[in-house]
C-alpha cells in the first residue's frame, strides 16, 4: 500500500503551502556502525539503555541511544529486554504490562527532503492500518498487536492519521507535523474504556 499512499500525499504537496520549519531532530552520529534504541513504554518513567539513563519519557516513549553493536540491556521498572543490535539500525523495544519485550526494528530513513512515521500496536486488536484523511489513502496496513511499522513521506506536511481495525475507527490524532529529517512515532493503546492514539516527535538522547 505504500505505493499508491506516496502517490497520494505528493498530489496533497501540490495543494498545501508548507509552513514548518526544516530543522530535524536527528543527531549526527559519531560512528557510521552505530546504532539506536529506544523503548516504548507507557506508565513508566525512566529506563536503561545499554546503561545510559533516560529520564522523563514522554508518553512512554523515551529518546534514541546511540549504541554500538552488540547485544544489549534494556532495563526499566517493569521488566528487563536485551537487544542484539546490528550496525547502523534503529530499534524500539515495546514493553508489555507483564514485562515481556518485543524488538522492533525500525525503517528509519534519516532523509533530508522526508519525515519518518512510526506507527506501533500496543493492543490485542490484530491488522490495525492507518488512514490518512487528506490523501484518502491508506499509509501502513497489517500492524500486529505489539508490533509497529514505518514510512518515510516528502516533508513538511501537517496530517491527521486515523487508526483503524476491520473499517473501524479505532483512535484519530490530528495535525500531525512531519518535518524534513526528522520523524514521529504514532502510538495506539487500548484501555477498558475503548482505544486511545497519540503522536509524539522522536528525540534522542545528548
């Protein structure tokens, strides 16, 4: 689906007049066989990458490491995960409410002309897709529970995503601004009540 997805938003870039800034949120890294990891999860506070401590995650979503390859700790409050890390990758680490992990491996481009959307299933509802109202088209579709995908789109760009199951809205955020190289991560969560979205800007750790 990402095909037709990047034909539609480059027939929304003709018609929207960009008013974001360019600067991105990637950091330059210090040696080109590094890598980044990061967690994703809600309800807690601070976590350990490969011993570095990061503190006050937004969301539950915490900033990029900087890591060598290897295998690695992730330690948080919750549970403990150990990442064996290739060169030059991103990773998430999902944490659930048991403690377990699942590691994500995230299609980062780091382009200087596009955004990177990230898109995680933190619930139990399979075959979750994203849909994009302005381009009325969908972006990822397939997203298991506790699994997440990626996808790079021209920038800048405001849009609001739609997450969705079987037709199904599960959970909007709108205004989303996507910024030439840099990304955002769209998180899906589920609450006795029903479902839940938000989007949160990647970081990473100085």
């Amino acid at each position: 689906m990402k095909r037709p997805f990047i034909a539609a938003i480059a027939a929304v870039l003709t018609q929207v007049s960009p008013s974001l800034a360019d600067d991105g949120l990637y950091q330059d890294v210090a040696d080109p066989n590094s890598s980044f990891v990061r967690v994703l999860a809600p309800g807690q506070t601070v976590a350990s990458i490969d011993g570095e401590s990061v503190r006050d995650i937004s969301s539950g979503v915490s900033d990029y490491v900087n890591v060598m390859p290897g295998e690695i700790d992730v330690v948080l409050p919750s549970g403990t995960g150990v990442v064996e890390v290739s060169p030059s990758t991103y990773y998430t680490v999902l944490f659930t409410e048991d403690g377990q992990t699942e590691v994500i491996t995230d299609d980062i481009t780091n382009s200087p002309s596009k955004a990177d959307i990230s898109v995680y299933n933190l619930t139990d509802t399979a075959g979750v897709e994203v849909f994009v109202p302005q381009a009325n088209a969908v972006a990822l579709e397939g997203i298991e529970a506790m699994q997440g995908q990626s996808i790079a789109i021209k920038a800048p760009l405001t849009l609001d995503f739609e997450l969705r199951a079987e037709g199904e809205v599960l959970a909007t955020v709108s205004d989303v601004d996507l910024i030439r190289n840099a990304g955002v991560s769209i998180v899906l969560l589920q609450a006795d009540d029903g479902y839940s979205a938000f989007a949160t800007a990647n970081s990473y750790l100085k």
